[in-house]
C-alpha cells in the first residue's frame, strides 16, 4: 500500500478486526436466541471467546500486551 506507514497499516487493520468482531458478536448473540438444549452452551461458550478476543484486541490497540 503506496503511502501508508506501518503503524498507520496496524491502526487500520485494528479497526477492521474491531468491527468483524463487533459483527461476530451481533451474530453470536442471534445464534444464542435461536440456540435450545446441549447445544447453548457451546454458543454461551463461543460468545464468551469472542468477547476475550474484543477485550485482547483493545489491549493490543492500547499497547499494553505485556512484551510489547
């Protein structure tokens, strides 16, 4: 990408990651709804994963991932 810094590269690949997460969840919550039986809690547990993936995403953005 012509004219584009790294960090400027990583900024933009965060926001992108953000709001397929964001768009992952909406349709995590549906599937929760639409979900009955041994199978809920599978999705319970999905969801869950998705929001660690949000909240490490947001340290990753804020750059306090340890090592970093």
């Amino acid at each position: 990408m012509p004219g584009k810094t790294k960090e400027g590269e990583r900024r933009e690949t965060i926001v992108e990651l953000s709001e397929l997460l964001i768009m992952a969840q909406g349709m995590g919550q549906r599937l929760a709804n639409e979900t009955h039986g041994d199978s809920y809690a599978k999705v319970r547990e999905f969801n869950d994963l998705l929001h660690q993936a949000c909240i490490q995403l947001d340290r990753i953005k804020d750059g306090t991932i340890e090592g970093d």
